[in-house]
C-alpha cells in the first residue's frame, strides 16, 4: 500500500501558498530555526552554526563554520574577533598554509543522540513560526509598497468611531476621517474603491494608508477610464479637488487632431460619468490647459464667461473682468469656484465687473436659500473678491458684500422688527 502521508516537500508548498511566501525563504527560516535550537541544546550562543535541510525525506545537517579574518583592523589595532566562529589569519597560517582573509573551515557537527530530532523539532517550533510571520509581514510589505499611488478595490470590514478598516486582500488598509470624503457613509460589506497613500512597515506589520478624498485618486480614475490619458497622448496638467463637492482638471495635448476635454468627457459624457459615479456625485470640470497664463485663468473660472484677464507678474495676482450676468457664476457658492481655479493655477485671481476698476468684494453665497431682492442688493456690491487662503485667495464674508447703506437697511429694519415685538 502506497505510503499516503504527506511530504514535508507539500507541507512547505501548503506554506508557501497560504502565507504568500517565497519557497527559498521557507526553506532559509527552517534552517535557521534549526541552527538556533542546536546552539541552545548542543553547542554555544556564539557559534556560527549553518544547516541544511532536505525538503524532501526531513532530514538535516548541521555544520560549524568558521571564519579567518585579518588579524588588524582599519586602525592598525589587533581586531578583536569572536574566538568561537573566528580566526586570526596568523593563526590560521600556522596549520594552514593556503589560509586568507574569508576562508572558512567547515566542520559536520550534525548530533547523532537520537532524541535530537525530537528536542530540536521543540526548541526549533516557535522560532519558526515567528520568522514565518515576519516574513509573511515583510512580504505583504513589499506588495502594496509597489501599489503606492494605485487605486485598488477593498471591502469594508469594520468601523471603529470614525475610522474605517478596508479589506484590501492580504490584510487591512485605514480609511482616517481625514482621507474620507464628506458626506459618504460607509457599511459593512461594502465594496470600495480606494487610493493607496502610504505604506509604512510598522511593529505589528504593515500601515496601510488608504483615502477617497486625495487628489490622486482623481488622477488615477481618469488614467483608468481615458485610454488616451493611459497611453500618453493626454496629458494631466493640475488638479484641484474639494472632495464630495468639486473638482478642476486641466488637461492638454500636443497631438494633433486630439481633444483633451472631449476626449475626458467622452461620447455623451459616458466617460465622465463614471468617474463622477464612482466619486458620490462630484462635480468635476475639464479644462484645457494653456500656455498663456491670462487664457488658462480664463479657462480655469469655467463655467464662467471671462471677458478679459489682467495679470499681474510681480503679485503673482491676475484680475479677470465678468459680465453682470457670470459674476456669481465666476465665484461660484461660498467662493468655490473661485478658490478653486486659484487652487488649480497657483494664481490668486480677483474678479471684476466689466467696464469698473474697482473689484468686486464678496462672493460667496450664502449658506441657506435667501430672498431674491437681498441676492440682488448683494449681487451689485461694490469691493474686492477674495477667497480662502488658497495660492492668493481668501473668502469674504456674507456681511461683507454689502454696501453701506445696505447694512444701515438691515440694521434699520432689525431696530423696527424689535419694537414691534415688544
């Protein structure tokens, strides 16, 4: 009857596909388990012990190895060496003849008590089992190191508070509130895709970062889904991304024929769509980069209509000028259109009416829906646009937007609600 218990040639194959680790390293941790479990039960701490193990029938050699080594140092002072692994050239000249720094004197110091093979099995058991989960460690350490600033796909497999724990396969990556997007909610089970920020090798293993709110997730999406980006014949200009929210991207190509914004759009916006699909909604606009720093600020306040733009090289400032119409438009809600060609270009722009020197101040929009007679009152303020503390912009106030005599109004208005009450 044919012998059916596995060799230990197929128990390290059961290793090598479970923990996803090399067969060599497998093999080198055996070995060195071994060498550690005869230096404890037969030999000394300091010995250089080397074994060699046969996968197949489980057997092992043990030899002693010793090393000749100069007998000075790089000072021109006698070396120190380890006595029970090293040997002085000197000494080792004196039996042979041949000896020279890094020879080595092999000796099969392999035991032959019979209870070896039990006692070493014991002492050898746990050694090996912690080198395997270091190596397992910096195995899965070295795979998603490749994977830093790819996006992948995971599984949500618990909550903590805020933070979110992804299964990414061969463990779990950390999605921080800080690397989340604002107003997504996330369940147990969910599939997810996620942008790999960082990977630290920590003391319990691996640190994967993961976010859906970095700007290379954006990136990396339109990589994925433009064929033209992928191969090179479009190219990704800048991106800036208030996630959950908005995003601008500049794109541009020096081929010939070749649309940047169609080509990201794609045919009916198919292309675009499932980027903003897969992103919860975000708005994302597509512009065409442009040498011509007055045209790409242009470009960049789209869906605004500019008329002009003045730029002013030392400030680092440009001022674009608007129709009444696209003024509100041209700073977008709460200033984020604005602040987010700012963002994009590294530009701080102001904005202005066309036909008035001075600029206008405010943009913002307020936060809850308001009376259209008071949007227009604010509309036709009269000072400097500003957004936050992006490249050159920071953002007004809603009380700012007013003209004088419009705050009196309101303040006037308050004093007579006040006394009608009382």
């Amino acid at each position: 009857m044919a012998d059916e218990t596995p060799s230990f040639g197929m128990a390290i194959d059961q290793i090598v596909a479970e923990k996803g680790i090399s067969k060599e390293k497998v093999l080198e941790t055996i070995e060195a388990a071994l060498a550690a479990a005869y230096r404890k039960d037969f030999g000394e701490r300091d010995q250089d012990i080397r074994a060699e193990f046969n996968e197949v029938d489980g057997s092992a050699r043990l030899y002693k190895v010793i090393t000749v080594v100069a007998d000075k140092n790089e000072e021109g002072e006698e070396a120190e060496i380890n006595e029970m692994a090293q040997l002085r050239l000197s000494d080792a000249k004196k039996d042979d003849p041949e000896a020279e720094v890094g020879k080595e004197y092999v000796e099969d110091v392999t035991p032959t008590d019979p209870h070896y093979g039990r006692v070493a099995a014991q002492t050898a058991k746990q050694v090996i089992i912690q080198r395997l989960r270091e190596a397992e460690r910096e195995a899965t350490f070295d795979e998603y190191k490749g994977k830093e600033g790819e996006i992948i796909s995971g599984i949500v497999q618990r909550m903590d508070g805020d933070i979110v724990f992804v299964d990414i396969g061969r463990t779990a990556g950390i999605l921080f509130p800080s690397e989340q997007v604002r107003g997504e909610r996330y369940r147990l089970g969910q599939r997810i895709r996620v942008y790999v920020v960082k990977v630290e090798l920590g003391s319990r293993g691996p640190e994967i970062v993961l976010s859906r709110s970095h700007p290379g997730m954006l990136r990396r999406m339109f990589e994925l889904e433009v064929p033209e980006i992928f191969a090179g014949s479009v190219q990704i200009k800048g991106i800036a991304r208030e996630a959950g929210q908005r995003s601008k991207i500049s794109v541009w190509s020096e081929e010939e024929g070749v649309d940047p914004v169609g080509a990201c759009i794609g045919q009916r916006g198919t292309r675009i769509q499932t980027i903003i699909a897969e992103l919860s909604g975000e708005k994302i606009d597509v512009i065409e980069w442009d040498a011509d720093q007055a045209h790409y600020i242009a470009n960049a306040l789209s869906p605004a209509r500019v008329i002009a733009v003045d730029i002013f090289d030392e400030e680092k400032r440009a001022l674009a000028h608007v129709d009444e119409d696209q003024l509100s438009l041209a700073i977008g809600k709460r200033g984020q259109n604005v602040r987010l060609a700012a963002k994009l270009t590294g530009w701080r722009i102001d904005i202005a009416r066309t036909g008035e020197e001075k600029e206008v101040e405010g943009g913002a929009e307020p936060t809850t829906e308001a009376d259209p007679a008071e949007e227009k009152a604010k509309a036709m303020a009269d000072d400097t646009v500003k957004t936050d503390n992006q490249p050159g912009v920071s953002e007004g106030t809603e009380e700012a937007a007013m003209d004088p005599a419009i705050k009196e109004s309101h303040k006037e208005e308050a004093v007579e609600e006040k006394k009608d009450k009382e």
